[in-house]
C-alpha cells in the first residue's frame, strides 16, 4: 500500500496525535508514519503558538485592561495659556506637607529651581520682595487682579496661609535672564534714563528709583526690583495699570504714576529697563519712609 499524501491536514492529525494525543480515526499511525519529523516538530510549534494567541485573545477580551488609567478630563480651568494637566496616575502617594511640596503647582507656570518661568508668560514670582507677593496674592483673591487661573487658586486661601507662599517664593534666589541689547535712539533711552534718574516735574511724574531704589533693585517690604524685567512684561503691566485692568490696594501710586506717563515714555522705560544689567546684589532696599506718593500697597503692610 502506497503512503498517503502529505497534506497540511494530515500533518495536523499527526501533530495532534503524537503530542496531545488526540485520535480521531483509526488510520492515525498511518499517518504518523508519513510525516517526517521535522514537518512534526515545525507543526506542534504552528499549532502551539496558534493555541497561545488564541488563549491570549480570550483573556483581552473578558479581563478589562488595567495598565491605562481612567481619563481625567481636567477642571473647566481651560484657560487660555494655562500649561496641559496631565493626570498622574499615582493613587496612595504621601505628600510631605512642606511649602516646597505646597508651591508645585505654581512652579508649573511660573518657573522652578531648574527654569524661571515654562511658559514666557507668567512673570517671575522667584527672589520678588514677600510683601510684594503677598499683596499681589490678596489682590487675586479680593478681585483687584483678575487672571482667572490665579484667582482659582487663591481663592479660598487664607491670609496666613498666602504669607507663607510669599516668603517661600521671596527667599529663592533663581539666576535671572540676561539683559536685552538697547535698541532704542538716543534721544528715547536718555528720556527714559531721565524718567528713572530724576522724574518729570512736568507731568508729576517722581524718579521711579525713589521708589524702587537707588540700584532700582526694589525697596522692602513691597516695591519690586525694575532690573531682571523683561521689556514685554514691563509694558504689558503699564498697559494693565492705564486700563485699570490692574488695581492695588488705594491709593494705586503705581497706577498713578502710569496714568502720568505719555504712552512712548511707556515703551522707552520698558526698553531700557530690560537692558540694565542684572546687579551683583538684587535684594530689595530698606524701606524709606517719605515716598513721593501714598502708595496703599506699601502701608497695608504696615498696618
Ligand atoms: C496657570 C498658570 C499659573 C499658575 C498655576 C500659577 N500662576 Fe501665578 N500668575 C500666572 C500669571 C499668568 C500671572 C500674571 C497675571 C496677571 O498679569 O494678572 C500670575 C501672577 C502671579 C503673581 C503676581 C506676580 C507679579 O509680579 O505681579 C503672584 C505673586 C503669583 N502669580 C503667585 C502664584 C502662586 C503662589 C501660585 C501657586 C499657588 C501661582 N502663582 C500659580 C500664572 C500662574
Ligand atoms: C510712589 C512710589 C513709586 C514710584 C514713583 C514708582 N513706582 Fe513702580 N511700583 C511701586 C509699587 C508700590 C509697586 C507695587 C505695585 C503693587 O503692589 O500693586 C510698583 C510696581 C512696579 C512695577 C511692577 C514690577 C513687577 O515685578 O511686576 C513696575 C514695572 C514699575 N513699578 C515700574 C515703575 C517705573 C518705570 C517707575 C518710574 C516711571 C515707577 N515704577 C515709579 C511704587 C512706585
């Protein structure tokens, strides 16, 4: 009697006879004899591999998949320049309750120890004068300042509680950005400079560094540093406090002071401040008592 044919068929029978032991008719020895071993070998691992997949295919389908976390949609705080909250999967993690573990989430906008500020946008908060901070903090809060994402965040925080985030943040000491190159003509960086130095008895306007200091580094406890600023930021924040989109406690010397000033006394100033190079000391200078004007940020403090 000729062999049988060899075909994939009866490979499988032989296969399944010699390995798992299954005999579906009598002609299986037959059939073992036809097969040569290699095509044995090479069909139990064909039929194997096929018995894994499928086993594995069952399992994905009745065993919901554990490795991706539910999707956290994040708050409607959609805000227009707010960075992307990415949720974390984590679920039972201890948070040492420090500030540094408390400031986090601000450093995602306004910069950390390794970068000033993410996104360009938010000023920096770092080495800033704390009573500065603080009242830029309760003005979110009491609706002077109205930047939604920052109004969120300190909402429901207490006074006590924003004086401890401005000392943190006042006491860390971040490399600031190079000075800009001063592009400006001549004539408008020494009007600037004249605006910084001296004032304008013309249009009422004091010297800026009777206020913010002889090196213009700021003057304790609430009068920012105007050198490590850069020129965009300056001009947007003169343009917020000639809207009256930036309020301070009253009276608002600052306001003031920017209502005084001709709109390309604005863009001059701004210039020329971002190319004062950056002072080998930028803490704040002791306060002075006789300000040129009343400023309310400066005596709420001292209440
Ligand atoms: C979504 C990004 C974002 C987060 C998070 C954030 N800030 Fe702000 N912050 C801003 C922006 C933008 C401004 C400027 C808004 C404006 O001009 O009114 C600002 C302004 C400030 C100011 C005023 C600075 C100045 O010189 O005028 C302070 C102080 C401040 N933030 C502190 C904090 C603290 C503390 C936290 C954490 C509790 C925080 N911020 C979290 C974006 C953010
Ligand atoms: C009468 C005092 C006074 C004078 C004069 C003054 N400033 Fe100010 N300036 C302040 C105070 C106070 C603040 C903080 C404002 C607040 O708390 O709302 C401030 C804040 C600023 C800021 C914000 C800095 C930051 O980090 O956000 C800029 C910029 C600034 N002043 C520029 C100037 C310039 C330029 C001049 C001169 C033309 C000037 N100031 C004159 C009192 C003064």
């Amino acid at each position: 009697m000729p062999p049988p044919r060899l075909t994939p068929l009866r490979v499988l029978k032989a296969v399944l006879w010699s390995f798992v032991g299954v005999r579906r008719s009598a002609d299986a020895a037959r059939d073992l004899e036809a097969v040569p071993p290699h095509m044995l070998i090479l069909g139990g691992v064909v039929v194997a591999a096929v018995f894994v997949v499928v086993v594995v295919a069952v399992v994905r389908l009745f065993i919901p998949r554990s490795d991706q976390p539910p999707v956290i949609q994040p708050q409607e705080a959609r805000v227009e320049n707010a960075p992307t909250v990415v949720p974390k999967t984590h679920e039972h993690v201890v948070v040492p309750d420090t500030m540094q573990e408390r400031a986090r989430p601000c450093t995602v906008c306004h910069g950390s120890a390794t970068e000033v500020t993410a996104d360009g946008f938010s000023p920096r908060i770092a080495g800033k004068p704390a009573g500065y901070l603080f009242n830029q903090l309760v003005s979110f809060r009491d609706g002077r300042r109205t930047y939604a994402p920052m109004v969120y965040l300190v909402q429901y925080m207490t006074d006590d509680y924003l004086r401890e985030m401005a000392s943190y943040f006042a006491q860390l000491e971040l490399p600031y950005p190079p000075p800009a190159p001063l592009t400006l003509p001549a004539q408008a960086a020494a009007r600037a400079q004249q605006l910084v130095e001296q004032g304008d008895p013309a249009r009422l306007v004091p010297a800026c560094r009777e206020c913010h200091g002889a090196t213009l580094t700021g003057m304790e406890p609430a009068i920012p540093s105007l050198v490590g600023l850069p020129k965009d930021y300056i001009g947007a924040q003169f343009g917020a406090w000639r809207s009256g989109k930036m309020r301070s406690v009253p009276p608002d010397c600052m306001a003031e002071v920017a209502r005084r000033l001709a709109p390309e006394d604005v863009t001059a100033l701004a210039s020329w401040l971002a190319s004062q190079p950056i002072r080998a000391d930028m803490k704040p200078q002791p306060l002075r008592r006789d300000l040129p004007l009343a400023c309310g940020s400066v005596t709420a403090l001292a209440r």
